[in-house]
C-alpha cells in the first residue's frame, strides 16, 4: 500500500511500487484526465503536477511519490466552477480532438503558478516536450496567455463571476 | 454507393403499414408547403433529397421528437475533434427554431444512426449537415401543418418559435405536443423551404463547441475513458514486422503473473488480457519476450522511393486530356516530386472497447465508419452482422484510417473469447506508429511549356500512387483477421473513382491550360500497408502543381499570385487567392527580408469541395538549413459556414499539421521491420517550431452548399511553404519532407 494525496485528498493505493503515476490515476482512482499517449515520456499527454512541478506520469513510479501532492486537472476545477486555466481554454475553444490538451494545461499550469508574468517564449519553450497532432498549437498559446491574465484577475472577483460565459 | 437504410430503425409493424402501399407516405403532400428554392441534384423522373437523406430518407432517421418536446438528432458521422457535433446541433436548432441548448446530437452508431459509410473525404457537412438541415425543416414544416389542421388556420399565417408553433392570436403548440407517434417516419420530399440566411439566428455564429468542457476538466469524454463493470485490459503482442509468422510462444510464465486473466493465440494474433491495466502491460513484456517469430525481409529499399515506385506494375490510365493544336509552347520545364510513407500519428494510439453478451457483440470503437467496420468484425467473427453493433466513441484525433479499426477488430476478437466480460484493448505507441496504416509514397512527373506571353501552353502531368483506402472493406482490411490462424486475405487495392479520386485526387488541374495531359499510374502492389490520410493523394499532387506552378512563374518571370490569376477562371478561386494576397500583403514586387521567403499555394480540394489559399513566410537558417514557418495568412470558401471558429481552426490545424508533414516526416523501415516506431524516430513538430502567427480569412457564401472543408488546407500549405523556401534560399527543393538536412544540402550545392 502507497499512500498518495491526489487533488487533496488522500489515497491508499494498491498497486505495485513500480506502477507509473498514469496508470494508478486512471486505473485505481478512475480519473480521465492524464492519458496515455506513448508510455515513453515522448509526447507529454499524461502530465500532472507534483508538488508544484510538472511531471510525465507516465515514467513516474508510484514508489516515488509516497507523500506528495498530486495535482490533476480534475482537481483544478470543474465545468460549472473552471480554474481560470480551463476557462481559458474553453473561451479561446483550444482543442480539435482535444486528447493532448489536458497535459498541456497542467504544464502551463505549472509555469503559470511559478511565473504568472510568463512571456511568449517561455511558454513556448515550457510546453516544447508536448505534441499536438491536431494543429492547434496557435490556440494552445493564446489559452495560456489568456490563462496568466485570468489569473491576475480572477482571486478578486467572487465566485459567481468566475464562471464560463 | 447504395446504403441501405438501418433496418433497426423500423419496427416490424411500421415495416408492414409503409409495405401495405405507401399510403402514410403519400398522405403527407408536402408540395405545397415546400418551395423550389432548394435544388435537389438533377434526376430524371423522381428528383432525390438532397445529402444523406437520398440514402436515408426517412425524417425519423435524422430527427427525433418526444412528447416533452426535447428533440434529438441523429447523424451517422463520427466527431472527431472537427467540431461537427457542433455545427449539426446548430444546424438543427436553426432549421427547427429551437434553442441551441434544447436538442442533443447523437453521433454514429449502428444501432441508431443512419448509415452514412465513413467520415471522411471532408464530406460530413455535405452529406451528414444537408441531410439534417433539410430534415429539420421539412420536420418544422410537418409540425406547422399539423398546427394549421388543429388550429383551423391557414400554415402560412403560423410561426415557429423558440420550439412551439404559434397563431397570429397567440395561440401555442409546442412540437411536442403536435407530433405524433409516425408524423416524422416519412420519407422526405426532393425540396425544402429552408430559412434565409439573413435571418439566421444560429448558424453562421461561433457557437462554442458542445465536446470542450468535458476535455478540459477531465470529463469522460474519448472511448480511452470507458470504465465498464468488471472489464478487463488487453494487450496485443504484434507480430515484429508484416508476415512474421509465430514460431514458439511458452506463454506458461505469464499465466502465472499477477492479474493475469488470459492468454489469447490464435495463429499470428497473440495477447493477454488482465485484471488491472499495468500489469496487463508487463505481462505484455513478458509474452512478447517469450515469442518468437519468423520475420520476412519483404520490404523495398527506403533511400530510393522513386526508382521503387515506378518500377512496381502499374495500371495507366489517360485521366485529363485537352488539346489545342493552335497553342504552342516555346519554353518547356519538367520536374520531378515525391512524398515519402507518412503517418497519421494520432497522439493516443488506438483503443476499443467489446463485450459479447447475449450472443450480440458490441464495439465501442473510435473508427471513421461503425457500418463498414461492423460488417468486416462480423465476417472476422463469422456472425451475422446484425448481431455485432458498433457504437462510435471519440479517440484521439485520426486523420483518416489509423489503427481504430484494427484495434476495433482485436478487441472484438478477445471479447468473443471471454463472454459477458468486458475487454479494453489499448494499443502502445509502438504498435500504433508500426501497424497503422501509412499515407502512401507518391511520385509526380511534370512537364510544361509557356507560350510567348508567358502563358501556360500545354502541360503534362503523370503521378504514381497505391490505392488510398484500404479500410474495410472485409475483414481482409483487419490486422486481427490476418494474423488469425485461419486469415482473411488482404483483399486487392482499388483505385478510387473520380472525380473525387485517391492517389488521383486533385492530379487534374483546376487552371485553364490549352492543352493538357493528366496520367493516373496506378500501383496494386503495396510494399507497406497504407491507406487513406487526411487528404488523400491531394496533398502531394497540390504540393507538386502548386511548387510546379511557381517554376513555370519563374521561368515566366512573372509574379506568382498573378501567374495564377491568369490562369484560372473560376471566380471564387480567383476571390480566394485574391482575398489571401491582400491579407498577407502581397505585392508584386517584394522583396523578403534576408534568409526569409514569401511563398503561395491555391486548391479546390478534389476541385469540388472548399477553396483555399495560403501565402506564408518562412525563414531559413542558413548555417544549419533549418526552416520555420513565420507566418501564414489563408483565405478559404466553404460554402455557407455554420460555425466560423470551428471552420478557422481545421484551417489553422490543417497548415500547422501540413507544415509537420512537409517539413519534418516520414516513415523508415529496413529489409523486414518499419524503424520509425516512437516520437524520437518519427520526429513531428514541437512548440520551437510553431509559427508566430496564422491568419485565417473565410469568405462566406449564405444559402450555397456547405462544402467540406477539413482537408483543404492540406495541399496548399504544403506548396506555399515549398514557394517560400524556395524564395529564401533561391533553391527548389521537390523531395518531401523538405528536411534541414535537404535545405542545408541544396544551399551548399
């Protein structure tokens, strides 16, 4: 047994020690979000945040994360209640099919919370081990962007103006 | 293509009333109600509805209403990341007056949804959007007759509004209300009165996408995402190259690993199903150590794809020919281009979900065509096909015909071994990047001559390409059925028909040329499994014309978006290049900064769908030969939009992805294995590489047919970053990809 915090709270997982990241959220915890897009830490469709840090959960044992905080996107908000970071990319409409999007913004999520003046070219270099197949790209970037200003903003609205439009 | 209609969808009892003599048919005499301001394509005696519904032409097929008025809507395409369950739900709150939010959509399924073949060829809004848009409305005008019969009032003075119909005095029905249990199982009529644009309230909006939410808050939202009660993982353990043939499998090690449920051999098809998914993965490992196989060195040799190619057997055929004997050419140029084997490389590899149960098979599966895939499962499984239902749920982004099918297949296969449970098969990078089937390796050969005035006098045109559909099909077309110990033979290539085409697709010119010779080579024989890629054989006989068109400017020393002009007729081709030029800026006589090159590229896809033009920007590195698109700027036309933003984004996608494959990709192998299995050996673009900025223009054509645009960008993108490389470095590269290394080569010759 591995005890895991994931989107606050806490876990008992029943896997073993070298099960990746990826596998015990979506097998055990029955979470969508990380998805399995190589399995080689190549394309960055499984990316979550640990402690703070973007990781590839996909190349990330579960033996290593005994007491740390797994964040998901799951955990950052919900369609009624977005993270200014979902609702970025649902008002820019940054997806085509959508499977590589949800690592890509717990990436910028990440760089977003280190540096939320974050510039053009370093959200370009940060997302670098992401692929997108669809082309999307250019509306990937605006998202972010989007993103950091929304955050800037959003803790001084209240909840209720926080919402979708 | 005669598709028959879904056989589910009619009750036995309906089946005998409509068999009894038509009379509920006829009953409903729309002639009146309907005016001739939709053309129906031209028939002789009996004019057919317009889209799907010549296929499928009953309402009830499309449309759904339910006594508490929520409305349901039926198409038998897949979404794919295009946006199309969008642009339907739109289409149809338009056409029937409802809110947006009031009707859902319901996406391929064999149990439910018309048959409309595949989703593919940029056909969904022609086929699957007219059918709705014109079954919404003769719907609308179903339920105001009805309203007129109860109401006693004349149709013509009642409207429709906000889901009710509703009388001069205020009077209100809601369509629930109104419709009765058989109104809609009518066939529909050749015409519809559909709305005028001008009063569109819906289509033609930006509608945010029904399928975003979900996806980015971690919603189930891809059939990657199924958790059905008591399923099972799957693995596959694939043969190491194409015909292998399994020598010896001691599977008895792995039966014994943790969670390890089943091991599955059947001939060449090996597996193991699990309880939990990873250790379903490291029994993989352990089985796939376990096997050997007996490869075969049956594949050509990759550094010379034009000399393979042209040598292979090859079916000639005289596609285009026009002649003008009072033209004749003074200069001539010829040239030569090639692509190479590409993939479709969907960033989640293929995944399927199956369960028998009660001796009926069903398949969640993200393939492009639930009715085609059925009946090629059900030959594999030797069932009736009414026995097998296909349920489409979304997978990663697919670009044609990836490995969906395939895994379909294994996941069906594996079902079948383990009753009532159900089986998740997920395939790995590897296996998707070896076994999907690849973009076909093309040739072109062109050759033309300009006349005194720098015109086009006469132009050749000769391409070689395989067959660009190998999707079932049978069960042949299956990886599964081929690996089984009794297999299916991979039945033979077939060219595709113009004037839509496959390795022809887009060989015919659209400019006016006095004289003119088009040839389609056609190759059976394929060395690599291939078969449709986004696009077609457009993608390469665009980049060929469009790269080849820039020469003959050159030679002509004449500007290339007017050397174009003067060769085109067709007025809205000539507005889209026009409208592109101006965009970006265009003049005639610019000059790019240094080591940077303006570049430009038109198409009609399959010269009856969506216009596009592209004019880009792109710098070259001239120490290191490493290109970037900087900038874009597209103008495209597609008919009557529906939504403008989804419309924006399969353009944009459509230049970035064409510019990865352009720039950067193609498939390697040596004598018995394909080499380029991972992200590292298959390098695609990354961020470092993405262009500043993209630009897209649509010229809206209110109450012209929707014309399929999600493949028209394909072509022209790849020409005009050719034509901007080449105005870079002075140096015309016609091998794609249009590597570093080439660029690099070509400024050192």
């Amino acid at each position: 047994m591995t005890t895991l915090k994931v989107n606050g709270h806490e876990h008992q997982i029943d896997a073993e020690p070298d099960t990746p990241l990826l596998y015990v959220l979506r097998d055990d915890l029955k979470l969508n979000a990380a998805k399995f897009g190589c399995g080689l830490g190549q394309c960055g469709a499984c990316t979550v945040i640990v402690d703070g840090k973007a990781v590839l959960s996909c190349v990330t044992p579960l033996m290593l994360l005994e007491g740390k905080q797994v964040t998901t996107l799951e955990g950052l908000g919900t369609v009624s209640e977005p993270a200014p970071i979902q609702r970025a990319f649902m008002e820019e409409q940054s997806a085509q099919c959508g499977y590589c999007i949800a690592g890509m913004m717990m990436r910028a999520q990440a760089l977003l919370q280190r540096n939320p003046k974050a510039s053009d070219e370093q959200i370009r270099t940060e997302l670098a081990p992401h692929l997108c197949r669809c082309g999307t790209h250019m509306r990937i970037l605006r998202a972010v962007r989007r993103a950091a200003r929304l955050m800037d903003t959003a803790e001084l609205l209240p909840a209720d103006q926080r919402s979708a439009p | 293509m005669n598709v028959p209609m879904n056989p589910d969808r009619l009750q036995p009892s309906r089946r005998q009333v409509l068999a009894g003599g038509g009379a509920l048919i006829v009953s409903f005499s729309l002639t009146d109600a309907f005016a001739q301001d939709q053309a129906a394509p031209a028939a002789a005696s009996a004019p057919s509805p317009p889209g799907s519904l010549k296929t499928s032409p009953y309402l009830d097929s499309w449309i759904r209403i339910d006594a508490d008025s929520s409305i349901t809507v039926f198409t038998g395409k897949d979404e794919l990341g295009q946006g199309f369950k969008t642009a339907f739900q739109q289409i149809a709150a338009e056409e029937l007056d409802v809110p947006f939010a009031s009707l859902k959509v319901v996406t391929a399924d064999t149990k439910l949804t018309a048959n409309e073949g595949y989703t593919s060829g940029s056909h969904s809004m022609q086929d699957s959007g007219t059918a709705i848009q014109n079954a919404a409305a003769q719907t609308r005008a179903l339920l105001v007759a009805e309203a007129a019969k109860r109401l006693d009032l004349p149709a013509e003075g009642l409207k429709t509004e906000n889901g009710a119909v509703i009388a001069p005095d205020g009077r209100r029905l809601s369509y629930g209300e109104l419709v009765a249990s058989d109104m809609l199982h009518v066939q529909a009529q050749a015409k519809s009165t559909l709305k005028d644009p001008a009063t569109f309230r819906i289509m033609g909006q930006p509608v945010p996408r029904v399928d975003i939410p979900a996806k980015v808050t971690g919603g189930a939202a891809y059939v990657q995402d199924m958790r059905l009660p008591g399923m099972v993982h799957a693995r596959i353990v694939r043969p190491p190259g194409y015909g292998a043939e399994l020598s010896a499998c001691d599977a008895s090690a792995v039966e014994k690993m943790p969670g390890v449920v089943k091991v599955i051999r059947d001939g060449n098809f090996l597996a193991v199903v699990g309880s939990k998914e990873f250790q379903t993965v490291k029994a993989m490992k352990a089985l796939a150590a376990a096997a050997s196989w007996k490869e075969h060195a049956s594949l050509p040799k990759q550094n010379d794809l034009a000399a393979m190619l042209t040598s292979l057997p090859a079916q000639s055929s005289t596609i285009f020919e026009r002649s003008d004997p009072a033209v004749r050419g003074e200069r001539t140029i010829e040239a030569s281009y090639t692509r190479p084997y590409q993939s479709h490389g969907s960033i989640g590899p293929s995944c399927a979900v199956a369960q028998l149960a009660d001796g009926l098979m069903t398949v969640w599966t993200h393939t492009q065509g639930v009715y085609p895939d059925r009946q090629a499962i059900a030959e594999m499984l030797h069932m009736p096909a009414s026995n097998v239902r296909c349920i489409h749920v979304e997978g990663s982004g697919c670009y044609g015909h990836n490995g969906a099918d395939d895994a379909a297949a294994d996941a069906a296969l594996i079902a079948r071994a383990l009753p009532g449970t159900p089986v998740r098969v997920q395939w790995t990078r590897e296996q998707e990047h070896a076994w999907e089937p690849f973009g076909p390796a093309m040739i072109t050969k062109l050759k033309a001559s300009l006349d005194g005035d720098g015109k086009i006098a006469d132009w050749n045109f000769e391409v070689w390409s395989n067959t660009h559909s190998m999707r079932p099909g049978g069960a042949g077309c299956l990886l599964a059925a081929q690996h089984i110990a009794q297999p299916f033979a991979v039945p033979p290539g077939k060219p595709l028909p113009l004037p839509e085409g496959g390795g022809d697709r887009n060989a015919i010119p659209i400019y006016s040329f006095p004289n003119a010779h088009v040839v389609h080579h056609f190759l059976p024989d394929m060395p690599l499994r291939i078969s449709a890629m986004r696009s077609l054989g457009a993608y390469h006989n665009v980049f060929s014309i469009e790269s080849f068109m820039d020469e003959l400017a050159s030679l002509a020393g004449a500007d290339p978006v007017e050397f174009r002009l003067k060769h085109l007729d067709d007025p809205r081709g000539r507005e889209v290049i026009e409208k592109a030029a101006q965009g970006f800026g265009w003049r005639r006589d610019q000059k790019a900064p240094p080591d940077r090159g303006y570049g430009f590229a038109f198409a009609r896809y399959k010269n009856l769908a969506a216009y596009c033009a592209i004019a880009s920007e792109v710098e070259v590195n001239r120490e290191t030969g490493r290109p970037r698109l900087v900038r874009a700027v597209a103008a495209v036309d597609s008919g009557q939009v529906v939504n403008p933003d989804g419309l924006t984004n399969q353009i944009e996608g459509a230049i970035v992805q064409s510019m990865s494959w352009t720039l950067y990709e193609s498939v390697t192998f040596d004598e018995s294995r394909i080499t380029s299995i991972d992200w590292q050996t298959y390098p695609i673009l990354r961020f470092d590489a993405v262009p500043d900025q993209i630009d897209v223009h649509i010229i809206n054509r209110p109450g012209k047919p929707f014309l399929g645009s999600g493949e028209t960008g394909q072509g022209p993108a790849a020409a005009s970053i050719a034509n901007a490389i080449a105005n870079a470095t002075g140096k015309r590269l016609r091998h794609l990809p249009l590597t570093r290394r080439r660029i690099k080569d070509a400024i050192d010759a």
